[in-house]
C-alpha cells in the first residue's frame, strides 16, 4: 500500500522543564511562568513503499531567562533530523532570537534536505496537464509512480537580520540565501532495493518522466538541468503588531521584501524578484476563538530564473524545513507539492482558529485547538511555454497529444479546504496536524500533514 506524503503510525509530545519553577508554578488556576531551559520534542515516524520508512525526531529548545518575557523566549534552537532508508531526508538547524545581539532580531537556518522523489508538474498550473492515471498502478493507463518527480539534494545556509526603525512597529530587513540544487533523474534502481519484481518501477529509459521529457523536448535549459547555485541577498520592510508570535489573538505582520540574485556571486542566471505578503488577525472570543488570513503575491522583476527555483516562496520566517509550493503542507493543503509554479503567483489563506481546552501537565502549560481552513493560489505572471511548444515539431504535440501535456489558457483559482488540530506546549512548542481537500482532481486529492507550527 502507497502512503506517501503521510505522516503515520506516531506523533508524541514530550517536554521537560530544566529549569527551577516559580511561585506561579504552584498554582493549578494559573499558568506556569517557565524559567531557563525548556524543550519539546517530537519523533518522525512514517512509510513510503517508494522512499522507505523514516526515522528520526525533531527537538526544540527554549531558553526562557528569568521569565519575565514568558511566554517570549530569548532563544530558540530547533534541530531535526530525520531519515528515509532509501536516502530522502531533513537535516535541519534553526535558532531565532531578540537577544543575541541587541536591537536585532536574527533567525538563522542550516539546512541539506535530499529527496529522492521530488515533485515536478511542469509549470503554470492547471496549464500543465496533471493525469493521475499514469501514477496510478492500478490504472491501464499507468507509466510510473515516478512521473512527476526527480531527485533533488538541497543545501541551504539562510539568515535574516531585522532592526526597529524609530519608536513604531516598523522594523528593516535585510539577509542572504545561499543554496545550492542538485538535480538529476530519479534513482529507479535505489528505490526498486528489496522490492518484489512485481512492485518494481520501471527504468527511466524505459519510461522517462516529466523531467526527463522536458528537458529532451528543450523546455528545461541543458545549463540548469542538473541544478545550480543561488546567492539570494534580500532587503525589505515589515510592520508587526501582533500579540504573541507563533499564534497571535490580534494584530498584523506584513513585508515587503526585495530578493536579488546576483550573477558576479557565482549564480548561473542573475535575477530578481519581489515579494509582498500581509498577514491579519482578529480576537472573536477573548483567549480563545480568532479569525486570520494570509495573502501573498510574488513575482519575478528581472532577469531569467532557473526552473528549480522558481518553486520557492520568499519568506522572512521558516515555520518549516521547506519554502517551496504552491501545493503542500505550508500554503495550498492538500494539493500537490509544487502543483503551481509561475513568475508571478497569488496565494491566501483564511482560518479559524480555536483553543478549545487547557491543561497542566508535568508542570507545563499545554492547550488543545482547532482549527478550519479555506487555502488558494494561482500562477498571475506565467512562465512562457506557449511559443515554445509553438515552435516544436514533435509527435507529441501533434493534434490531441498536446492535451495529455498542456492545456493553455486554463490556468485559474486553486482552491482547497480542510481542517486541523494543534497541541500546544508553553505557548511556542506547537505539534499541528492539518488535513485538506482540494476542489479540483487536477490538483490532486487531499493530503495530511503532521508537523510544527501554525502555517503562519
């Protein structure tokens, strides 16, 4: 049975306080102020009849200080690592703080995330033709699990420094981003290792994927194929009003942030682009019941962006390993991963969010929510295939076999809807579960996901 992209079989939280408790700590009524040290921990357990079982666990560590910011933290160090047996995995350091240098807010992130069986649709959305039966083993029309995948290694080192501008909620912005693709067809025969002949995928000669027939159709430059180098410097604006971080009750956080690629910084391709993103929330019921939206629009300004690239989200805050979409666990639930990629892209997201009971428990504060969800997205600035198809003389193209592909002028609203459920330790530690639905069966049909944090 095929389970990929869900989380299965455990997901425990575990916390110890390493820190002397306070007078409040003695009190069943009142909260717990954490002091010191204080961390969670979560273990990262699931099976993939393509990529293996995972193994492994993520750990967050909170340094508290004296407590009088609780339920802020001075630091904040997260560290996963977690492994699929047939090479797929997350090998990932984030540390965020107010306090390491004074005025500055940084959030740093090291990471190398391998992926034997990353997802490529093509791009533009649904003018890229998603057909469901050539992944479905069950279907006469099947070719291979593996059609819309390659194999991806990531590294990336990204840090961002914010400052306050004046006495307001204004605050300056400015990073960098270095990561490094590399890229190449689906390792068949590390994924067929202990299969039976019946279960086997068949080789890419024999039935070359998406990748493989993009780039032999000329869509796909041969200079990036098997990926590159990218030296992303950004700078940018962001008003934050908000309560508390990781699930505010009320206020704003927007930015404005520009991100340039230089080429004399050793990319294959110098570009840029610029991203605006506004995130509002309100207080419905005090304490517990709020409404927050998220939207966000993206687009390439300059220059000519590499196709594996062109998936990643702009962001100042990782709330996860990963930053590409849309489609997946971060922005479209339940959609595909990468299911719309474009120059430009719009994406949203509305939720109702509700801490729906409390508790005490081996003397930290944990609440229980819930939380419904209407996710979207579209590709607004398309990436040009039309005149490229145009220009092909090839037997794929010709008459109706350009539908199995491509479907131009299709592109619109992706929508999906869902809901999940959040256990939340100290305010900061948040184990989420979301499940979503998409609309459309040409965005996939659902997905589960089980990780940290809100969305945003």
């Amino acid at each position: 049975m095929n389970v990929k992209n869900l989380l299965l079989a455990l997901a425990i939280l575990s916390s110890t306080n390493l820190a002397k408790a306070t007078e409040k700590d003695k009190s069943a009524s009142t909260d717990s102020i954490k002091q010191g040290w204080n961390f969670g921990a979560i273990p990262a357990i699931s099976y993939s009849t393509d990529v293996g079982f995972q193994y492994g666990a993520a750990v967050n560590f909170y340094h508290y200080g004296d407590g009088s910011r609780f339920p802020l933290y001075n630091h904040s160090f997260y560290v996963e690592i977690s492994r699929y047996t047939k090479g797929s995995g997350t090998y990932r350091f984030y540390y965020d703080s107010d306090q390491l240098i004074k005025g500055i807010h940084i959030t740093s992130d090291l990471s190398y995330l391998p992926d034997r069986a990353y997802d490529f649709y093509g791009f533009n959305g649904y003018e890229s033709v998603y057909n469901k039966d050539w992944v479905d083993d069950t279907s006469e029309q099947y070719r291979t699990r593996m059609f819309y995948k390659f194999q991806q290694k990531l590294f990336r080192f990204k840090t961002d420094f914010q400052g306050q501008l004046g006495e307001g909620h204004f605050r300056w912005l400015a990073g960098v981003n270095l990561m490094n693709y590399n890229i190449k067809s689906v390792d068949i025969d590390k994924l067929n290792e202990g299969k039976d002949d019946e279960d086997k995928l068949p080789s890419v000669e024999e039935q070359p994927g998406l990748y493989e027939r993009y780039q032999n159709w000329g869509l796909i430059d041969a200079e990036e194929a098997d990926g590159g180098f990218i030296p992303e410097l950004k700078a940018g604006l962001v008003y934050d009003t908000r309560d508390h971080n990781p699930n505010p009750m009320k206020g704003v956080w927007s930015e404005a942030v520009l991100a340039v690629v230089p080429g004399f910084l050793g990319a294959d391709s110098g570009f840029s682009k610029f991203s605006l993103i506004h995130r509002q929330y309100f207080t419905l019921v005090k304490n517990d019941l709020s409404f927050a939206y998220r939207v966000a629009w993206q687009q390439t300004l300059s220059g000519d962006v590499p196709f594996y690239y062109q998936p990643n989200l702009i962001t100042t805050v990782l709330t996860g390993s990963s930053t590409t979409g849309l489609g997946g666990s971060k922005n479209l639930r339940g959609a595909n991963r990468n299911r719309v990629v474009g120059d430009g892209v719009l994406y949203g997201n509305l939720e109702l969010r509700w801490k729906f009971a409390r508790m005490r428990f081996i003397r930290q504060n944990f609440y229980w929510g819930l939380n419904g969800f209407y996710d979207f997205g579209m590709a607004t600035r398309k990436i040009d295939m039309e005149s490229k198809i145009a220009q092909l003389n090839r037997p794929e193209f010709s008459g109706e076999a350009t539908n199995h592909y491509f479907n131009f002028g299709a592109e619109k609203l992706h929508s999906t809807v869902g809901a999940g459920l959040q256990l939340a330790m100290n305010y900061n530690f948040i184990l989420a579960l979301d499940y979503g639905l998409t609309l459309d069966d040409q965005d996939g049909a659902s997905g589960i996901y089980i990780g940290l944090n809100y969305i945003f």
